[in-house]
C-alpha cells in the first residue's frame, strides 16, 4: 500500500506530539520505611485521583515515571500500616523525591509482621542481579534468594546450610577450608560480596552479616567478568546495611558436637537528623565435630556506616574481620585397583579418623568495601564502589587419604601457608532512563579494575603412613608430618600479580509495558605480571555478549523469556611435554536458556522454569601423552523449577527442582561420560507455618529437606557418591520481644559424601534464644 504525503505529515506531526508529552512529564521517586527502620516491600504508591502509581520493592524503594508536570497528592498504604498523604509537585524532565516512614496500625500489627515476613522469602527483588533497578518479571534470567528471613525459620548456623533452598544447588566444602557450590554442573565458587570480586576459598564466611544470598544461574561473564562467575553461575553475598531507627538483637544457639554461638545485630543513627547511621554485626561461635576428629571455631566483627551528606549523595563504608581455626575437609580418594566403587564401602567407621587434630588450619580475612552514590542531574545515578579483600593463611594441614585395597590407605599430607591471596576492587556505574520515541530504555554503563596479589608456599610429605584399618593405628599427627617436612621440601610460589581492565554496557529496551529486551556486552583485558616456579606472564582479551527478550503474557504477573549468555575463563600459557608452549584462548561457555516467571496473588506466589543448554567447545584437555589440545567438548543441559508461596497469613511453603544432564564429548576414554560431581537430579522443600490465633498463637513449626541423587567422583565414572535424602524439621515461638528456636538436622541420620569424598554431618539439633530491643 503506497503511504500518501498527507500520511507522511501526520505520522510526523503525531511523533512531535508524543515527544512534546514525553518532554512535558517528570519522574517521582523515593524510599519508603517502617518505623523500625526497614524497607517497607509492597506497599502501594498512588497518585490520587489518577491511575498511576507502583509498588515499593525490597530495598524499599520506588518510581513512578512519565508524570505529567503538576501538583498531585501521593498516598502510600499497606493493610497493618497507617496511611499517609504528602503533597507532590512534578516538573519536567525532572525527578521528585518523596520519602515515607510509615507507622504500625497497632490494630492489625501481627498481620503486618506476618506478612512482611513471608513476603520478604517470596520475594526476588534485586538491583544487583542485573546491576540496575529492573523487576524479576523484566529479567530475561533465572536467579534465586535465599534471604535472611528464610535463614531465621532454618536456624541456620552454617552458611552452607542456606545453599540448600536455592534450586539445582549443592553446597561444596573445599579442602582448602573455603565453601562453594555445584550449580549446573558446575563448581562456583563464592566470589561476589556486594555485586564486587571477593572470594572465600581458604576462608569461608558467616551468616551473621549476609542480608541475603543471591544465586544467580548460568555463565554471567558479561555483567560480573571471569573472577567472580563460573559457568554455572555467580554467587553473590549482600551484606546487612544501616537504616535510620536504633533496633537490635542478640541470639544465642547451642547444639549438637558442642556447638556454641553467640552473635549481635545492634543498629543505631549517629546524628539527629539520621544523616549519619551505624550497625553492627558480630559473631563468636565453637563447635567440635560428628566426626572424632574435626572442630570449626571462629569471630566475626563487621561494622558499617552510612553518611547521608546531602539528599542527592550517600556513603557506605564497611568491614568484615573474620577469623577461623578448623579442620579442613579430608579429600578422600580411591584407587582404580582398590576394590572399592562407592565412597560407601569405604571400610572406615563413619565417625572414626585416622588423623589427629593438631593438623589444624588457622585463616583470617578482612573485606572492606566503600560505595558512593549520587543522583546526577538528568536523571542520571553515579554509583563508585570500591573494596579490598584479604584471605590470609597462617598455616593450613590438609590430608589426602587413598584407599588402595578394601582394607589399607595410604596417607599423603600436605602443609600451606603462610598464603596471601589480595583483590582490589575500583567500579564505577552509571544508570538511568530514558526515551527515544515509544521506546524507554534503563541504561547501564560501567567500568572495573581488579587487582589480584597472592603469595604463598607449601609443603608435601608423599605417602607418609600406610595403614590397616584392621589395626589399632596410631593417628597421623602434627608431629610426624612436620618432621617429614625437613627444610627444603615448602616450596615458594613466587608472586602472582594478575590487572583485570573490564568494560561493559546493558540496555533493556520497553518496547511497550510487556515487551523487554535486553542488550548487553562486555569487554575485558587481562594482564598477568606473576613470577614463580609456576608462572607464565600472558595477556589475554574476550568480549561477552548477553541477549535476553521477555513478554509479559499477563502484565506483572507471568511473564516469557529466554536469553544468549557467554562466560569464559582466561587461561595461561601451557609448556608441552617437548618445550613448545600452547597459547590457549579464553575457554567460552555458551548457554542458551528459556522459560516461563510468574509473580501472582500480589506477589504471595513467585515461581520460575527453565530449560538451559550450556556447551563448551573450546575447553583444554589432555591426551595419553600429556599433550594439551583446545578441543574438549563438554554440553550441559537441564531444567529448573523454583516455587515460593505465602498461600495463607504465617504460612511460607517452598519447593525446587533441577535436573542437570552434564557430559563430556569426544574426549579419549571419556566420550559421553557424566562429568565429575555432576548430581543428576537434586530437589529441596521447605514448609513453615507460624499460628496467628488462639493458645498457639506464635508459636511455629517448619519441615523440610533435600534430595540429590547419585554423582561420581571423577569424569571415568568409576567411584560412586551414593544418593542422599536428608530431612530437617524446626519449631519456634516468636513475639515482638524474642524468638526461641529448636531446628532438627538430618532426622533419618543419613550417611552422605560431599564434593571431594569427605563424609557430611550426621544427626544434630540446634537451640536458639534471640532477644529483641
């Protein structure tokens, strides 16, 4: 059909009157809190006597855009909070900032710590998944959060513990002493804090400063880089932060193996006019093992304060000292003629060692982390982060036990330390939103810098000791490992000094109020300096793209999506065994991944399913004569299923599901094999339920536990990690001024073994008192 001129002028004419009303309208935003200080999650943000208006989100924070130049009254409620009007006058092309702090409705205030409760365990708000303010439903990205709340009905202690509720997640303890997770057949590492490289792989980390946990699925290299993604993902602590009332706790949990635990949460503004905010998290906790051998004692302090110079600038500062002493993780191994399949049959009593408990570790970290944030005039937010990491072990004992008969082991004993490891951190974000005719955009753009210092030595015996378990064995101690460690056998690194230069931009583009895409790349440039025995300088440089497209097919409330993401890892030179040196490329893994979101009954039901396809085809592999190729192939694949629900007043209920199909391809001997640690199916649930009426109202009862399924050792597939099922159950009573809590682990006392073979808790219980003030 041939478009006249008279169309031509008045599609024209028609676009200049959209800008002009775009051009005529201002933005209204701003933080919405209780008055004990916390984000105030689902209340509703009106303008009066108009239809528009949002929904606060978890932070506490909303926006109400395109609103035309006026003066309006704005109306914040929420059942069990009294309502509150202010008086608003929006200029354009302006942003107006209106702050609520809403009263308790005494009449209704059990509702409201009931529902405020459940809703921040549904929830997935995040400005950090995707490092800029977009919802769940315009995230074309499966990801889970495991929040604070969830962790109080839990009673959790252990940090692995909360790794349990994130779907298609298996919790991994290093026999470096540091914690990680298997996620899509993938090892992660725990190596973001506050969106910034960290890592805890000598160090671990604890629970008692961890606002939530974020579990964000699938290769990430575009928006977080290489040093804090795998290729299954990016696990990112978000730490407890100041708000603007003085509230505390103190809690004290006692259990089994000898557990004791005491920690503080005590928040407090500095200044009158709440410019000047301070809170801080402190921890103290001993505890032997289920095992004869094993204890884990540890001190967290983790102040941090929040300046408030001006309503457009803030400054958050904080920092984390913690300290462990502990027995590593036994990295249990097999031989291929032992005679033994399963980690099952292994002839040891499950609770007996053959190792004493002098071959200790002793670790200390210090993060500390800054962030300057400042709204820009155009509607532009600079946010500068900054933030140093040190792990640093003092000594670290780690053993290597492999059995080589149904009866004998040999054991091998290594000693680290002192080890350094440092990461500097320097990233500056831009965001904002704007338009370009019917299209909005929320636009990022960002640059990092990353320093990696680390230094260390260490030490092996070799075979130390053979013995029979038939035997009355004197154990392996610190004695007759030292001496078997005569000088001359610790070997020094030399220094590692790796420059990490990233650069990287993300658009999601509003077609309309259903339609998103989102648009983003990532450039990165490394530059490795180290010196030592092991060193090879290199430089290396990978671009990633990430595309994602989500369709609302019923508006806020269920929404598709899939995406294209890539991560990768840089690699350094490898010397072959005739002298030449192989030049390897950045590894690549791409994942392509689709599903369905829904966020229903005002957001007391959130769920997630997902298919992935993730393939590698560019990995370093080796051949029979030690010659490195990069040609290894490597595709896995699976679905996932996450549901949280708030179905009635004090009721949480929540279930996952992930299936994971990872295989190695056209490797020697290895074609088709399932990769190593690589569980096939692992499943979590969870039900708590809190009375809200009559005798039992505030007392509680939780139930729960998680299933994974076979898994192998090694990618031969010879040594078998049997199946567990593990079940857990809690009650609880809880009011305004404490919480007295009682959590069962592991009821049917299941045996199972973790990541490297070493046997997991057995039956245990934990008690805890929290007062309130």
């Amino acid at each position: 059909m041939q478009i006249t001129p008279m169309k031509q002028f008045l599609s024209f004419m028609l676009l200049l009157v959209s800008m002009h009303a775009l051009a005529q309208t201002g933005t209204i935003r701003g933080n919405v809190t209780t008055s004990d200080g916390k984000p105030a999650e689902f209340v509703n943000i009106v303008l009066e006597k108009t239809s528009r208006g949002a929904v606060v989100n978890e932070a506490g924070n909303y926006a109400v855009n395109k609103v035309p130049a006026g003066s309006y009254t704005l109306v914040a409620s929420f059942a069990g909070l009294v309502t509150q009007k202010k008086e608003v006058t929006v200029s354009a092309l302006e942003v107006s900032t209106v702050d609520f702090i809403l009263a308790e409705d005494n009449r209704q205030l059990q509702e409201v710590i009931v529902r405020s409760s459940a809703g921040r365990v549904t929830d997935k708000s995040s400005d950090m998944v995707a490092r800029m303010p977009i919802s769940n439903l315009q995230n074309p990205q499966a990801f889970n959060i495991v929040g604070k709340e969830l962790m109080k009905q839990q009673n959790v202690v252990a940090i692995t513990d909360a790794f349990k509720n994130a779907p298609g997640v298996v919790a991994a303890l290093y026999p470096s002493g540091g914690i990680g997770a298997l996620s899509r057949g993938f090892s992660t590492g725990i190596d973001a804090r506050n969106g910034l490289q960290t890592t805890s792989g000598r160090g671990s980390a604890d629970v008692a400063n961890i606002e939530r946990i974020e579990f964000i699925k699938g290769p990430s290299g575009t928006l977080f880089g290489a040093g804090s993604s795998s290729f299954g993902g990016v696990v990112n602590l978000v730490t407890k932060k100041p708000f603007e009332t003085f509230k505390g706790s103190v809690d004290l949990s006692v259990g089994s193996f000898g557990l004791g635990r005491i920690s503080a949460d005590v928040n407090t503004p500095l200044k009158s006019d709440n410019s000047l905010l301070l809170r801080v998290n402190t921890a103290l906790q001993r505890q032997d093992a289920y095992n004869e051998r094993g204890f884990y004692n540890s001190s967290l302090f983790a102040p941090s304060i929040l300046y408030k110079p001006t309503d457009r600038l803030s400054v958050l500062v904080d920092a984390e000292i913690y300290s462990v002493n502990s027995v590593r993780p036994t990295y249990v191994r097999i031989a291929e003629d032992a005679g033994i399949r399963s980690y099952a049959d292994i002839p040891l009593d499950y609770k007996k060692s053959l190792l004493d408990n002098d071959l200790d570790a002793k670790t200390n970290t210090v993060k500390f982390f800054g962030e300057a944030r400042y709204r820009m005039n155009g509607g532009w937010t600079s946010t500068t982060n900054v933030s140093y990491v040190n792990e640093f072990t003092e000594r670290s004992y780690q053993d290597y036990p492999v059995w080589i008969s149904p009866t004998k082991v040999t054991i091998d004993v290594s000693r680290y330390g002192p080890v350094s490891n440092t990461y500097a951190n320097l990233q500056q974000n831009f965001n904002t939103t704007f338009n370009t005719g019917p299209l909005k955009h929320t636009f990022l753009t960002g640059l990092n810098l990353n320093q990696f210092l680390g230094r260390g030595e260490s030490g092996g015996t070799g075979i130390i000791r053979t013995l029979d378990v038939r035997d009355n064995n004197l154990k392996v101690d610190r004695i007759l490992v030292d001496s078997a460690l005569v000088p001359g056998t610790m070997l020094n690194w030399g220094r590692s000094n790796t420059l990490t230069y990233g650069a990287y931009v993300s658009d999601v583009i509003s077609f309309n109020d259903r339609l998103f895409a989102m648009l983003s790349l990532r450039y990165e440039y490394i530059e490795d300096k180290s010196v030592g025995p092991w060193a090879s300088p290199y430089t290396q440089s990978s671009f990633s793209p990430k595309l994602g497209l989500v369709y609302q097919v019923v508006k806020d409330k269920v929404s598709l999506f899939a995406n294209y993401m890539n991560g990768y890892q840089n690699y350094p030179p490898i010397v072959q065994p005739n002298g030449s040196t192989l030049q390897v490329k950045p590894i690549y893994a791409i994942q392509y991944e689709g599903g369905i979101k829904a966020e229903l009954l005002d957001k007391k039901v959130n769920t997630t399913l997902s298919y992935y396809y993730i393939d590698i085809d560019n990995a370093v592999r080796y051949g029979n004569n030690s010659f490195a190729f990069q040609d290894g192939k490597q595709v896995s694949k699976g679905i996932e299923w996450d549901f949280s629900a708030n179905p009635a007043p004090g009721m949480t209920v929540i279930l996952g599901y992930g299936y994971n199909d990872n295989r190695i391809l056209g490797a020697e001997n290895l074609d088709r094999n399932i990769s190593n640690n690589s569980p096939q199916h692992i499943a979590n649930y969870w039900l708590n339920y809190q009375f809200q009426t009559g005798a039992l109202r505030n007392f509680g009862l939780g139930a729960g536990g998680n299933y994974v399924s076979d898994a192998y050792f090694d990618d031969t597939n010879l040594f078998l990690l049997p199946s567990y099922h593990i079940v857990n159950a809690s009650a609880f009573y809880e009011n305004q001024k404490f919480r007295i809590g009682f959590k069962l682990n592991n009821i049917n006392n299941q045996k199972s073994w973790g990541f490297w073979g070493a046997p997991n808790p057995t039956r245990n219980f934990v008690t805890s008192v929290s007062f309130k003030f």
